[in-house]
C-alpha cells in the first residue's frame, strides 16, 4: 500500500527520541547506570550527542504532537518501557510519561499495556538465551 498514512510518516527527531528517553529514566529515581548505558548506546547509534542531550533534558520534558509512523512511536515506547522496567520495577510516574507519550504519539493505552506485556517477553527470552549460552554447568 505504497502512500497509505503518507501524513502520519514524517520524520521522527532523533534528539526528540533520546530526550524521552533521557525523562524516562528521570522519572524514577533508583534508575542508574545499565538505564543512562541503554541510552547512550541509542543516542551513539543514531548520531546523536548524548553529552547535549543529557544536559539540556530535565525530568518534566514534554513533546508535542508528533506526526510519526506507528513502527517509529511503537520503537520509542517500547525503548521507553524497556529502560522504565530495567530496575525490575515500572513506577507510577514512569508509567505517566509513557502513557503522556503514547497520547502525544497517537498509540493507545491498550497498545502499550500490550506492549509492556511483550518487552516482559522479550526480557525472558534474553535471560533463558544467556542461560543456553552459558552452558549446563550441573553437568
């Protein structure tokens, strides 16, 4: 279907996508280090200065209403939940955000409920992977 949604496809910000992210990991205070690493290595990959972004991002950062496609917002908030749920725990305010963004990026509260269901997934599915490579070592 080649020039369906065409107006829902502009281009995403690639600083906009690290400062949300950035504000996610802001809104919990026991998130660390393997957040902010998460972050960074997202920001090295997109040609983004994590450094800046650091400095200018506070935790109250809002966007606007951004025209983006719905595989680009459903990649940021699936980001967003992963470095929100990497402490083992998704706190109220970091669920606000993400449901604030989600708003903001037209996806539906019942696609990133989904969504949070399927980065919980994929977190079991990374664990019994580093659990095949690492051997039975009852053996």
């Amino acid at each position: 279907m080649p020039g369906a949604n065409q107006e829902n496809t502009a281009e995403f910000d690639r600083g906009t996508y690290v400062k949300m992210l950035i504000t996610i990991a802001r809104a919990d205070r026991e998130n660390g280090p393997a957040e902010y690493r998460f972050i960074r290595k997202q920001a090295i990959q997109m040609g983004v200065d994590y450094e800046q972004m650091l400095r200018e991002t506070d935790k109250d950062f809002e966007i606007g209403t951004h025209k983006v496609s719905r595989l680009t917002a459903l990649r940021v908030l699936k980001d967003a939940i992963m470095i929100a749920s990497m402490d083992g725990f998704f706190t109220l305010p970091e669920k606000q955000k993400i449901y604030n963004y989600s708003e903001k990026l037209d996806i539906p509260r019942t696609d990133v409920d989904r969504l949070e269901i399927l980065v919980g997934h994929l977190k079991d599915l990374d664990q019994r992977w580093k659990e095949l490579v690492a051997g039975h070592p009852d053996e």
